[in-house]
C-alpha cells in the first residue's frame, strides 16, 4: 500500500493484529518502523486508523532545526511510498499550491489577477490559523507559512536525493542506507 501512514509517538493494537503481521520483528531493518507497520496492516488487510490523540497525549518529536532537517529528510520520501514520481508531484504541488501565490502577491502578477491571489493567500492563511488554533501550534506557523513551506520543499528534494544518490540518512549520530 502506497499510503500508509503512522505516527511512532502513536502506535496502539490489537494484540491479535500485532501477532499477525509478526510484531516489530517483521520490520527490524526498517527506518521508518511507525510507517513500515502501518503498510504490513493493510498488506495483511487489516483496518488502520489515524486518529488525532491531542486530547489525551502530548509528543514533541524535534528539539532543534537539525533534528527537524535530519528527522523530515530521513522520513518524508519514505512517507511518500519511496516513489520519486509521487514526490514530484507533492514537491510541484507544494509548490504551486501553497508557495506561489506568495510569490504573486509581492507584484509579480498582473492587476487583475490581484483578487484571485489574495483569494487563494487568504484560504492558505486561513487554514493555517484554524491548525494552529485546533492543535495550540501559536501564531507562528501562520505568520512563517512561505518559509515553512519553502523548508518542507527544501527537505523533500534533499529526502528523495540522499535516496538515490545512496548516500543514506544521519538520525540521532547514526548514518543509515
């Protein structure tokens, strides 16, 4: 399965389904074990759910801009299936839905397409303001949403490269193929 995803910080099962898919020792040479599991339950057609455990738990996966770095590029080509085509479209989509009309709003498009960009800036800020408000991400997130952006684009193209140039991911001091 293609898409499957799953949070480490967030991981809970059946014991019967856990049992069938042969447990953590199924996946041990994984990078991504949150991930890898998550595809061995749909493999084994099973149910998966995502669910959002704000309410009850608490996770801050990265304590510093490396970690960031290091930990998205480690896991955001592995989350997209380890297929560059479905990266270039994510990469191309980003890009064009969510940075670009940045790009058009500081007057690089023409006057009449002003109301259209301030349109599509308007829902993109709009929707980061609602995610910050729903999971208490503070205003930050709205304020930096280009650079933000511009960084995610920056860690996928450098995810999907350190895949196939072979050159591995460094995680926690550690290097892996």
């Amino acid at each position: 399965p293609l898409f499957s995803y799953a949070s480490g910080a967030y991981l809970f099962f059946k014991k019967e389904a856990y049992r069938k898919i042969g447990g953590h020792a199924s996946i041990k040479s994984e990078l991504t074990e949150d991930m890898a599991l998550a595809r061995k339950i749909k493999e084994a057609g099973l149910r998966l759910h995502f669910s959002d455990p704000s309410l009850f738990m608490d996770s801050k996966m990265y304590d510093s801009f490396q970690e960031v770095w290091d930990g998205y590029s480690k896991n955001l080509f592995k989350a997209l299936g380890s297929n560059y085509g479905v990266l270039g479209v994510f990469l191309v989509g980003f890009f064009m839905l969510y940075l670009l009309p940045f790009y058009f709003l500081l007057g690089h498009s023409s006057p009449e397409t002003h109301p259209i960009v301030l349109g599509q800036v308007g829902i993109i800020l709009l929707y980061r303001l609602v995610l910050s408000i729903r999971y208490k991400l503070g205003w930050e997130g709205v304020v930096l949403h280009p650079l933000s952006i511009f960084f995610l684009l920056l860690i996928g193209f450098r995810s999907g490269l350190l895949s196939l140039t072979k050159k591995g991911y460094q995680w926690k001091g550690r290097q892996y193929s």
